[in-house]
C-alpha cells in the first residue's frame, strides 16, 4: 500500500473531524439564539401580556446542555481553551507538542468519564421514560444525550490532535499540521 494512500486517508479524516466540529459551533449558536428568543417571549409574555409560559425556563435550562457541550467540542477545534499562556505561550516546536500530548492525555480522560456517565444517564432516562419536573414535563433523554455527544466529539478531537502531535515529533508532519493553534 502506497504510504500516501494512509496519509491522505488520515488527512480526509481530520478534515471530516474538524468540518463536524465547525457544524457543532453553528449548532452552539443556534441554540443561543433559540434560548434567546424563548426568554424574549417569556419576558414579553410574562410583563406586558401577564400570560407566562411553562416551557421558556425549562427549555433554557436543557438548550443550554447542549450549547456548551457543543461549543466546547468547536471551542476544542479551533484550540480556543484556556491555558496558562505564561508558560505555554514561550514553548514551540517539540517541547509544545509534548506538552500537548499530555494535555490532550488528561483531557481525554476526563472527557471520557463525561462520555461515559453521560450516556448512562442518558440511556436511563430512556429506558424509564423520564421526564423533567416542569410544567410541560419535556422527556429527559433528548437534551442528556447531548452531553455524551459532545463529549465524544471532544475526545475525537483529542485523538486526532495527538496524532497530530506525535506525527510531528517523529518528523512526518508539520508542527500542529491538523488544525488549531500552531506550534
């Protein structure tokens, strides 16, 4: 098999990665701004035609679930987390990546346990066919989900970018060469 052949594979693939995380950002921001719209309805609803709903909190409260979890797998794509830029910010090259690697190590560890938790939840909520406490009562399933999806998509990115980084470190690639924050 040509080595290429490999390359362009995994390059398809990280573009496949990093295009789903754009979409998740998309859907990040539409969610704000359906979160957005339903607490304008309610204010209005709820002040100037005394008529209150018993969906806008709820709902705001389960769209928010999924607005971080996919935001944070977007915010992961374009390497937008928080580090402590004093020391991070002086590395490059080898010492970058390595570092990097072990970042994205512990990230994923702590992202798995989210994925995994997450989805039991989730899969109970399903089994038993629960529902919020509101007044509407939304099924449970449908917004808990999100945060195993969210995560999953996290640690995908985590993956892709040790390899990444690893590629780089054993001088098959640039520094950083699958997207993100550069070396």
């Amino acid at each position: 098999m040509n080595p290429d052949a490999k390359s362009d594979g995994f390059e398809r693939f990280v573009r496949g990665v990093q295009w789903l995380s754009m979409q998740s950002g998309w859907i990040a921001g539409g969610l704000a701004v359906v979160m957005m719209l339903a607490l304008v309805r309610e204010v209005a609803g709820r002040y100037f035609f005394n008529a209150p709903t018993d969906w806008a909190v709820d709902l705001n409260a389960f769209l928010l679930v999924g607005m971080v979890y996919f935001g944070s797998a977007y915010t992961t794509s374009i390497d937008g987390h928080v580090r402590a830029d004093f020391f991070y910010g002086r590395l490059s090259g080898r010492p970058k990546a390595w570092l990097d690697i072990i970042i994205d190590l512990i990230c994923i560890y702590y992202t798995s346990m989210l994925l995994w938790e997450g989805w039991w939840m989730a899969w109970e909520s399903l089994v038993f066919e629960e529902v919020s406490s509101g007044g509407v009562r939304w099924p449970l399933f449908p917004f808990q989900v999100l945060v195993p999806l969210g995560a999953f998509m996290v640690c995908t990115l985590m993956v892709v970018r040790i390899i990444c980084n690893v590629r780089f470190l054993c001088g098959k690639g640039e520094p950083y060469a699958c997207g993100g924050g550069g070396h």
